[in-house]
C-alpha cells in the first residue's frame, strides 16, 4: 500500500483524515499514485493536476524520501521505501506571500 499524505485544504475537500492508503497496480510512478488517487478520491480530480494538460498546479509540490518531486516526469519511479509503504509520498501546498 502507498502511503499518501496531502495537505490540510485537499484532506478537506476529499473528508479525510490523516494519510490515505492507496493500492497501486503496475509500477509505481508519480503519474500511477496521482491517477489513484484521483480514482480513490474523485472530487480531488483538476485540484492536483490541471483537468486538461494533466500537468502539476502551480502551489503544489511533490516530495518522497526528502527528494524533491515536482519537476520530474510523471512516469518517475518512487523511491522504495515509499512502494513499500515505509515512507509516505507527500503532496505539499506551497506558502507564497510577504
């Protein structure tokens, strides 16, 4: 089971809480974890990616492993200790402001 942990605003929007545990098929890249969990949680469909070009909004970021994620191809591998469920993947909101 890949471990997922979102942001206070998506947990919100998809009424859950803590980490969500998602079951995925085939390798695991960052485009199979993200399609789960649009799959598992409809409502965060267009909230993480953009409806259209799929692409990652602009305040969100990837993380795994302390790795940054964001500006890598979505069939990028997690690392192992994330496909073993050791490490959660992380979708961070950005803080933006001054």
């Amino acid at each position: 089971m890949i471990r997922v942990a979102l942001p206070f605003h998506l947990r919100n929007l998809a009424r859950v809480e803590g980490e969500v545990t998602l079951a995925v098929e085939g390798p695991v890249t960052l485009r199979s974890v993200l399609d789960a969990l649009e799959a598992a949680h409809p409502v965060l469909r267009g909230t993480i990616r953009d409806h259209t070009t799929r692409k990652r909004r602009a305040f969100l970021r990837y993380f795994a492993c302390e790795q940054d994620l964001s500006l890598e191809p979505e069939d990028t591998p997690l690392p192992d200790p994330v496909v073993r469920g050791e490490e959660p993947f992380l979708v961070i909101g950005a803080i933006a402001g001054g």
